[in-house]
C-alpha cells in the first residue's frame, strides 16, 4: 500500500467519525440557526422548515399552567 493510499484511507475514517456533541443548548442553537440562514440564502425551503422545526424542539420552554392545574 503506498503513502498516498494510507493518507487517503486515514482521511475517510476521519471523515466518518461522529460529531462532537454541542458543549451548551445555546451553542446547538447557533449551530441550527446558521444552517437555517444558509439553507434560506441558496433557496432549500425543505431543508430549512426541516431546520426552523429542530430549533423550535431545542428552544427552553416555561410551561405556564393553566389556571384549573393551579387550584388543585
């Protein structure tokens, strides 16, 4: 196998490998809006209702109880 094959191999694995899981929610978030801004600016509507529906899932919601929740 020459050098080149071995550098060629080397740089598919690492090109499988997973991602690195995002360090805060905050940080996946930025993650998801730039690739909903890119997906906006090359015209990739699927890709980006796709996108706005993961960042909508990854948003901090307060659920606000309804009223009869609270007398009981």
């Amino acid at each position: 196998m020459t050098a080149l094959s071995v550098k060629f191999s080397q740089a598919l694995a690492r090109g499988r490998r997973a991602p690195r899981a995002p360090d805060s929610r905050e940080s996946l978030l930025l993650a998801l809006l730039r690739k909903r801004a890119t997906a906006h600016s090359v015209g990739a509507d699927a890709l980006e209702a796709l996108l706005r529906d993961q960042i909508r899932w990854a948003l901090p919601i307060e659920r606000t109880p309804h009223p009869a929740e609270l007398t009981e």
